[in-house]
C-alpha cells in the first residue's frame, strides 16, 4: 500500500477530531493487518488434489472467500506467523505449491483481506496436506468377520505393521482424509466402524450386504472330500446380473475375487490339494450399478481334505438287518488310535454329522424314526480338533435298508 493512502474510517493527519489530532502510520497499519475482524464471512480451503500425495507431486490450495478480496494469505503450522500472500483471481486465491516435500506437509489455513478493510477475515478451518512417504512399509489391513457387512451392523478394522512406534490412520474414500483412532499401539491398531474404509495400505472392498437381494448359492465337485494333490471346484450361482464376484473362505482375511463365466454364476478351481485348503468356503456377488452394495453370503460348503496317513476306521449298523419304517437306528463307528472328532457321512448331505469323541473310541450316532429319504450307504471318518478339516480316509460303506411292516 502506498505510504500516503489512508483506510475509509481513519482520520488523515491535520484533521481535527475531538479536538485531538489524529496520524495512522506505516507500522501501524501493518499491524492492523493481523488484526481479525469477525464480521467478515470466513473463507473456505480446498486441496488439489485430495487425500495423500507422493513426493516432488505439484499441489494447489485454493482460498475461497466472499469479495471484493484485495488479498489472500496462506497460513502454515510451521510458519504461522509470515502467512503467505496471494494474489486473488475474482474470489479466490490460489497458492500453488511445485515439487512437493515434507517440509511442506502439514496444515494449512487461510483469511483474506477485504479492499475496504486493513482488518482481516477469521481464519478458514484447517486443511491437512497429506504426504506419501516411500521409505516406510506398506500396512496390512483386514476388516472382521469378513468383508461383507450387514446394513446397520458393525465390522472392525485391523491395521497392522512390521515395524514399531508407529501412528496409524484409516481413510475413508468418501472424505479423502484419514482417521486417527483414539488408542494406538505398538505395532496394529483397529478402528470399529458403520460404513467403508480403506487403510492406506493395500486396498479391499468393503460391501454393505443388502438384505433385498437374493442370496447365491455354492456348491463343491466332487462334493464333500477330496485327496491331497486332487482337484475341486466350487461353483457360485446367483439370480441377478452381477459386475463382481467376492469367494471367502470363513476365517481368512481375505476375500478372492473371481471372474465372471455368464454374469449369473462364476468358478473357482483349486488344482493340487493340500491340508491348507480344508474349511468352509461361501460366495456373494455385486450386483452391476451398485457400487460398494453386494449380497448376503451363501450358505457355507465345507472341503474336507483326506489325510492318507491317518487310521481308517470301520463302521456297522444295529439292527443289522433291514429295519422298518418308524424304527430306531444306530451307527457305530470306531476308531483305532487317537481321534477328537467323527463325522457320519449320509446321502444326500454334502455337510456331514459330526460327534465330539469324550473318552471312547466307539462312537454312536441314533437315527429315531428312521424315514425313507434316509435310506442308503453310510460311512465315517475322524479326525482331531486342532485340524478339523484334515480327516481320514471314509470307512467302507454300510447300506439303510428300510422295509415296510
């Protein structure tokens, strides 16, 4: 400002005021302008773009304030007391930061100065400038119980790492900006949400499974067992046209996405078998034009994986003749060597019966009021608690035979 111009409202010198002279100089304007007059509407601050940004990246923070505006000034956390001044262009006010470095990181605020006014705005609220620093190691990031949540309902973040006395923060994609959650330690930290949130790590879809859509189905070929080193397939199926496919197998951390065969129904093919893959496995779908809303899962089909190592056991049936309809049933299974668990394989049932071994290696399943539908070959195996997917091979099979009285 020129040193002879004078504000509207300040008295120029050699004017008489209440009978006292009254002279504004240079340094007492200059303080005047970090004076804030809080009748002035306060501005706004914007980042371009959002979110974290890699070294050397060119970064525009934009003032937006309410004119006619005679300057802007960018305020820093480490330099809050030389703000910088911007020239405006209409109502905003552009500071443009080239070659990004972490000195420059941090928070930013702004205010501006009116042309009729020394006085200038409040500051604008703060905006966080966000940089990617390469040097650190990637987190892992996984969400619990999966990566479908049901609307209304609670999931949990973990974020973990390798490397300690770290600070971690969630972001959300709606608001580009990260969450600090309230009690960090050491080395993971969980955040305990109600929507979608991606770590700043490795990225993974979180649905909201939408109750209205019809559930999938999965099934498993060959269904029930398989031999080490065999191979199976589980095949999902759904009434809607879907964009994406997400497989889970219950208690990973991690969902698979698969491709698509037709839009209603997609495969997912395990070649060479081993102990790993034992569990219970089920499937849902993301509808096309629903971002970020999929399905309920499927109901689960469990793989059970044989191990040629553990004893075979055997299995009878009492009556041992044919029984009637409406009569009791038992099969006995027994087992040579240590077992905790005994599953009873039926027809017609991919999941098969399972008994918990107390003391005894004989176990017994009742069948009361037997029915024609349970009719067949039976047989049994087992395996122990620790591993409960990794059994041994089936019994030979004994055959229902239900007569009529």
């Amino acid at each position: 400002m020129p040193p002879h111009q004078y504000h509207a409202g300040v008295t120029p010198p050699n004017q008489l005021q209440g009978g006292r002279h009254h002279a504004v100089s240079l340094a007492q304007r200059v303080d005047m302008l970090h004076q804030r007059d809080p009748e002035l509407p306060r501005p706004n601050i914007s980042l371009s773009p959002q979110g974290i940004v890699p070294e050397n990246s060119n970064i525009a923070i934009q003032c937006h304030g309410k004119g006619p505006i005679h300057r802007f000034y960018f305020h820093h956390h480490r330099d809050c007391k030389k703000p910088t001044s911007v020239q405006p262009v209409g109502d905003t006010g552009t500071f443009s930061i080239s070659s990004m470095s972490k000195y420059k990181s941090g928070i930013y605020r702004c205010s501006y100065r009116p042309n009729s006014d020394f006085f200038t705005s409040e500051e604008s609220d703060e905006t966080e400038l966000w940089l990617l620093d390469s040097y650190l190691s990637r987190p892992d990031i996984f969400v619990s119980p999966m990566e479908v949540a049901t609307l209304g309902g609670n999931v949990t973040l973990h974020c973990s790492t390798k490397m300690p006395d770290m600070i971690f923060y969630f972001q959300t994609p709606e608001d580009h900006m990260p969450h600090y959650p309230k009690k960090p330690d050491a080395y993971k930290n969980k955040l305990f949400i109600h929507s979608t949130l991606i770590c700043p790590g490795p990225t993974f879809p979180l649905s909201l499974a939408d109750p209205d859509l019809p559930r999938p189905s999965i099934s498993l070929h060959p269904a029930g067992t398989a031999d080490m080193k065999s191979s199976v397939t589980f095949h999902c199926q759904f009434k809607e046209r879907a964009m994406t496919v997400y497989f889970y197998k219950v208690g990973d951390q991690k969902a698979h996405q698969v491709i698509l065969l037709d839009g209603y129904s997609a495969k997912v093919f395990l070649n060479s078998v081993d102990r790993n893959n034992g569990g219970s496995y089920c499937c849902s779908y993301q509808p096309k034009a629903k971002f970020s809303i999929s399905s309920k899962t499927s109901d689960p089909v469990t793989l059970f994986v044989i191990d040629p190592d553990i004893s075979k056991p055997t299995i009878f049936l009492s009556p041992i003749a044919g029984v009637s309809l409406g009569e009791n049933v038992y099969l006995h299974c027994e087992i040579q060597g240590c077992a905790e668990i005994v599953y009873f394989h039926m027809p017609g049932h991919p999941k098969p019966h399972q008994v918990t071994i107390h003391s005894m290696n004989k176990v017994t399943f009742h069948i009361s009021n037997v029915s024609l539908e349970q009719r067949g070959e039976y047989n049994c195996s087992h395996t122990r608690k620790s591993d409960p997917f990794f059994i041994s091979k089936h019994s030979n099979s004994v055959e229902l035979l239900i007569t009529s009285k």
